[in-house]
C-alpha cells in the first residue's frame, strides 16, 4: 500500500502553524517517512500534482483569487484539515471585517489599484466543507501530531471541547481571576493549549477561540466586576480569533 | 556553451522555502535585462491600520503575528518603541532575560534557514526531507539545533511560535534558575554543532558575485545601557549605521533617513535610502560588528576564511552559521550568569508622545514607531520589516546575476535566481503584513 500523501496550503497568515510542523523535531523524519508530502512549499521546491489523501490548511481568505484557490483544494483533498486561527477563524486580520471604512479608507496607501483585497478576511469553513479543524494562535504541537497520528492509524482525531478553565483546575494553577482579579478568558476559551498563560502568571486572552456553550455576558460581567474597563473588555474579546467571539455573541 | 540570444522570459510562479507567498519574473529583451522582480502577492494583512486605537500593551502581541518565524524580534521591537514612549528603560536583568530569550530565536531561525532552507541549493535537493534520504546526520543536527533553540523560547516565553510570557516592560514570570540552568548541556552540544556548521558550510561551492549595495544594521555604542552595550555584537539597542559611513544614527531619527515606495508588482513597500539600495541581515552585522562577536565566533570566522566585509550573498550562509555560533555563545554566557530579575517586569506609566524601537531580527534591522494618546492608546504605528528593505538589493542581484550570466540555459539561470533570492532567507509574510488598505467590495 502506498504511504497517505500530504499536501501543506498556506493562505493569508504568519506561517507559523506550518513551521509547528518543522518544528516537530524529533518526529518529522519520522512523519516523512511514513506519509509522502507532496507539497509543502515552505519545506521543498518539489511540487507534485493532487490528488492528496490529506490536505493541510494555513490562513484565511482574504482575496478573491484565494475563493478559487481553496475550491481547488477542497477538489484535490480527501480530507482537509485547516490549521491555526487564521483558517479556522479568519485570523487577527478578521478586525478589518468590524473596522469602520470610512476610518480605514483615510489610511489608504499610495497606489490602490496595485493591489487587490477582499473586504473580509473568513475562515475555509465559509466557502468549503471542512473536515477537521486545529484551533489556536498557533497550534499546540503536540495537537498536530496527535493528529496526524489519527489519520495515519485510520482513528477519529480527539477534538477536544472544554475550556482553559478546565485545563487550569487540571494542572492545579489557582484561578487568576478569582484570586488576584486578573482579566482572563479562561472560562471562554477553547482548551487545547494546556492552560499557557495562566501558568505564566497571565490571564487567557483567547487565541484558540471560544469553546462551546459559552456564556459570553457572564465573563464580561465579571471581567467588569473585577474593574476591567469596557474598552478593555471589547479588546480582549476582538484580537486573535475575533470573528468567533462575535458569531458566538448571543 | 551557446550565447543565448534574444528574448526570454524567466518565470517561478510560487518560490519554496521561503517564508510566505513570492515569486520571480526576469524579463530579457535583446540581451539586455529588462525587468527583474521579486514578485510579492501575499495578500496584505494591514497590521498597521488596525493597531489604531488598540492600547499600547498590546503590540507585543499583536505584531509578534506578522510572522510566525521571528515573533521574537517583533515582539522586542515593539516593548522597546513603547518603552521609548514612556521614557522607561528596562533593568540589566530583565534586559539580559530579552537578549536570551532572542538568542533562541536566533539560534531557531538560522539552524532553519542554513540546513533544512538553504543547505539544500549547495547540495542539489529540492528540501531537507529529500536531502535526509542521504545527508540524515546532517538533518538530524539541524533539527537539534532548531529544537534547543524553541527549548529557550519556550522556557522563557512559553511556547515556540508567538510566546506569550513579553510585555511592555519585561515579563509576566520569570524562569528560575534551576530551569535557566538545565538549557546548559544542550547550549554546549549546540556551541560545538555551530562550530561545525560553519565548517560544513564554508566548504559549499559559491558563485562569483559580488554586491554593491552599502550595508545597514545595528552598530555597537558606548552610552546604550542594560546589554547592547558595546563589547556585545548587538541584537537590541538604538545605533544605526552603514558599513560605508555614510550613516550613523539613533533610531529616532530613522524614518528620516529611510523611505517607503509601493511599486506595482509588489503588496510589500520598498525600503528606501537616499544613498541607494541597502540590505540589512547578517552581512550586515558581520560587517559592522565583527569586533564585537564572542571569541568562539570570531575564530570560527577566521578559520573559515570569511572576509572581513562579505559581499557575496551566496557566501551568507556563513555569515549566519558565524552569528549561530555567536547566538550560542551568547545564550551560554547569559544561562551561565543567570540570576532571577528582581522583579519580572518595570512598571511603564503611560505617557503620550512616539517613540522608537529596533532590533536585529534573524533577517535584519526591524524598526517600530508608535504615537500614542493620554490613554494609551495607539494613534499611528509604523513597522518596517527587515525582506521589505532588502527587497530592492534582491532584485539590483537579480539584474546583476542574468546580466553576468546569459550564457546559462533558462532552467539553470532560473534556478540561479532562486538562490539569489533565498540567500537573504527572505520572510515575505513579515514584508506583506503592512499595507494599508484598500476596499474591493463586490
């Protein structure tokens, strides 16, 4: 039987949920071994032709050209599994979807018609149907290869649907916000990155999206309670995965 | 070999192993080189426009999402233009904690770049993975190379891409010293892998080219307090000059100096000098503060035979093998002295005004500068990333490169300027990530 193929797609974003798979440094010539990366532009100049069993998909559609482009991918791939806040969640650079334009168009560069841009940044979950979604800014490592272990035994990836909070109480960090009344969206937040920052002695800000079931008045209620302005509030609602936050506002 | 005549045209659609969406088109019309352009058409993500309004201890965050390859740099550029701002500087120890926590990055970013990005042109491989089917010591030493580096990111800033333990005046949490101590072994592994990394490179067959664009980085000062003080090949601080002397300014005063132009082929702007095109990167460094590398570097330099001004770009893959062992030697001395900062982080009351930060990023000088208002919040951001400025110098090589050599057939000359391209490992998601906007509704 023939190792599954791989193909790594990269749209409007940082690069960084891809380079989390060079950075599997003690599995990827491992990996590399055991499925056949067709294409990874980042990694390699050898380019080879779909269909792929697997295709992995960084950044957010942004341009009218990317519209077309992911088609053809959902078209090559078996499954498509998108990477990182940017494809699944439109990214940070989602705030131009909120932002005033009579604001931004005062900021506008000195050749327009140069360039070509979409007025949204959306996730590929907007234009095509996608199998299997890795949250985060960026991705958790460990998540990816966890991952890409599944597809390769032919398992149902775990998905996991709690929150940081969660994750906080599992690794026994006492609560920020309770105890010190440090902003924290820790209740909110899809788990998945092991309860970081609170073990760094700071509040969640969000950057794998809201978990599911959310009670998104409840925590600004209480992030104002604590004395956290509104503006400050909005803020750390509307950053990494902003568009989530929103769709998920009652 | 036949003189090729005429007209050709030299196209690669999409560019590999370079970070980010690019793409190369060299235009020759009777033997002469009509247009030669790194083509850049990663859609723009227009950081600076929506940094507007957002409170000034956000950038750090917010920017480090340009580019998830040297978050670090964005990160340190950011606190220290806002720091600049409030007129804080930060304490010798927590400015030692930045400089480790950037030594990884560096260290991270150059194994990347020289094995698994650039190694693989030298050695005729389309990328790493294909060269470990012959060279796998060589990928597996890259690859733990790369690994000590993200082992310093994550330890100090909690995870490798995007670390979330900065802030406007130093840290949320600082490591302990037993946790410092424990990166000691590796960063001696590392220390004495760099060292062979050089030799293994300097050994590469290199194309005769040499570039006549000046040089600008960071240079050593006196006066610069915490760790960009002179002695110490510098990463942080505010000195900018060119390697012909023709500048030498802080950083207050760059935008005066440097210019942005937005050309048609491109969704990054060109830096632009009044004295010419000028790149920025490890030649550039080299170049300037080749006194200043730790001593293991320098004599890996000199044992390697590297000038004491490199203007080969194909040859900066030694450059960045010197600066890895240089990153190690740093990173061992300040593991070596490491004492907890007495406190994490400096309070930095806010103030309104603009300020000015600039760091050595792995591919060269990033500049910051913020205006902010009473509350602290952001009225205007500029960020200059180091591919936007080198974009010119990259495509004054390319020129150069076809017009010397027209004799190649077009799959040779064609691969030629690829390399050309990706000597400057260039990050084409950093020099997109600035453009304001423009509204294309349908």
């Amino acid at each position: 039987m023939s190792p599954p193929s791989l193909a790594v797609w990269k749209f409007a974003s940082c690069d960084g949920c891809q380079l989390t798979l060079l950075d599997c440094e003690d599995e990827l010539l491992a990996i590399a071994g055991q499925v056949e990366i067709r294409q990874f532009l980042e990694a390699s100049s050898a380019v080879a032709e779909g269909p792929f069993d697997v295709s992995l998909v960084e950044g957010s559609i942004t341009t009218e050209h990317d519209i077309e482009r992911i088609q053809q991918v959902r078209e090559q791939s078996g499954l498509l599994v998108t990477i990182g806040a940017c494809a699944t969640a439109g990214g940070i650079q989602a705030l131009r979807n909120y932002a005033d334009v009579a604001h931004y168009t005062t900021a506008v560069y000195a050749h327009p018609d140069y360039i070509s841009t979409l007025a949204t940044s959306t996730p590929a979950s907007a234009h095509v149907k996608v199998d299997l979604e890795l949250h985060g800014c960026p991705i958790d490592k460990g998540h990816l290869l966890q991952t890409i272990a599944a597809l390769l035994l032919g398992t149902v990836p775990q998905q996991d649907s709690g929150s940081v909070c969660m994750e906080c109480k599992r690794r026994g960090t006492a609560c920020l916000l309770v105890s010190r009344g440090v902003p924290c969206l820790g209740p909110v937040t899809r788990s998945g990155c092991g309860a970081l920052c609170p073990a760094y002695d700071r509040g969640c800000f969000g950057c794998f999206g809201p978990s599911e079931s959310i009670n998104l008045d409840a925590i600004r209620d209480q992030l104002v309670a604590i004395g956290t302005p509104d503006d400050a509030v909005d803020r750390l609602l509307g950053t990494f995965t902003v568009r989530s936050f929103r769709e998920a506002q009652p | 070999m036949t003189h090729r005549t005429g007209n050709r045209l030299l196209q690669v659609g999409a560019l590999a192993r370079v970070e980010g969406e690019g793409a190369l088109y060299v235009q020759v019309d009777d033997d002469r080189v009509t247009a030669a352009q790194l083509q850049i058409y990663e859609p723009p993500r227009f950081f600076e426009a929506f940094l507007r309004g957002r409170h000034c201890s956000e950038p750090p965050d917010i920017t480090a999402r340009i580019c998830g390859i040297c978050p670090v740099a964005y990160q340190m550029s950011a606190c220290l233009a806002i720091e600049d701002v409030c007129g804080v500087a930060v304490p010798d120890d927590i400015a030692a904690l930045r400089q480790l926590l950037y030594c990884g990055e560096w260290i991270e970013s150059h194994a990347l770049h020289i094995y698994l990005l650039h190694a693989p042109d030298f050695l005729g491989y389309d990328g790493a993975i294909e060269m470990a089917r012959d060279h796998r010591d060589l990928v597996q030493q890259a690859l733990r190379l790369k690994k000590i580096g993200n082992a310093i990111l994550e330890l100090i800033g909690g995870r490798a891409v995007h670390p979330i333990n900065v802030r406007v005046g130093g840290f949320y949490r600082s490591p302990t010293a037993a946790d410092i101590a424990a990166l000691e072994p590796e960063l001696q592994w590392a220390l004495q892998a760099s060292w062979d990394t050089v030799a293994r490179v300097a050994a590469f067959d290199f194309p005769d080219y040499d570039g006549d664009w000046d040089l600008v980085a960071l240079a050593g000062s006196e006066d610069s307090g915490g760790m960009s003080c002179s002695g110490t090949y510098p990463i942080m601080g505010r000195r900018i000059a060119a390697a012909s002397g023709r500048l030498d300014i802080d950083v207050a005063a760059f935008t005066e100096h440097f210019r942005e132009e937005h050309l048609p082929h491109s969704t990054a702007l060109h830096g632009r000098w009044d004295g010419g095109p000028y790149l920025v990167g490890p030649l550039a460094r080299y170049a300037l503060n080749r006194a200043l590398l730790p001593e293991q570097a320098r004599a890996a330099a000199q044992a390697a035979g590297l000038e004491e001004v490199c203007r080969n770009p194909f040859r900066s893959i030694i450059v960045r093998a010197v600066e890895l062992v240089a990153a190690c030697e740093m990173a061992l001395d300040l593991v070596r002295g490491y004492r907890p900062p007495r406190e994490p982080f400096v309070e930095v009351p806010v103030r309104a005004g603009v300020g000015h930060g600039v760091s050595e990023a792995p591919r060269g000088l990033l500049y910051h500068r913020y205006e902010i208002d009473d509350d602290g919040l952001i009225v205007s951001a500029t960020i200059v990333p180091p591919t936007a400025q080198n974009q010119p110098a990259i495509e004054h090589d390319l020129q150069h490169l076809v017009e010397d050599n027209l004799d190649l057939g077009d799959g040779e000359l064609t691969h030629r300027c690829e390399q050309a391209i990706r000597n400057y490992d260039p990050c084409i998601s950093c020099a997109t990530h600035f453009l304001r906007l423009e509204v294309h509704r349908a």
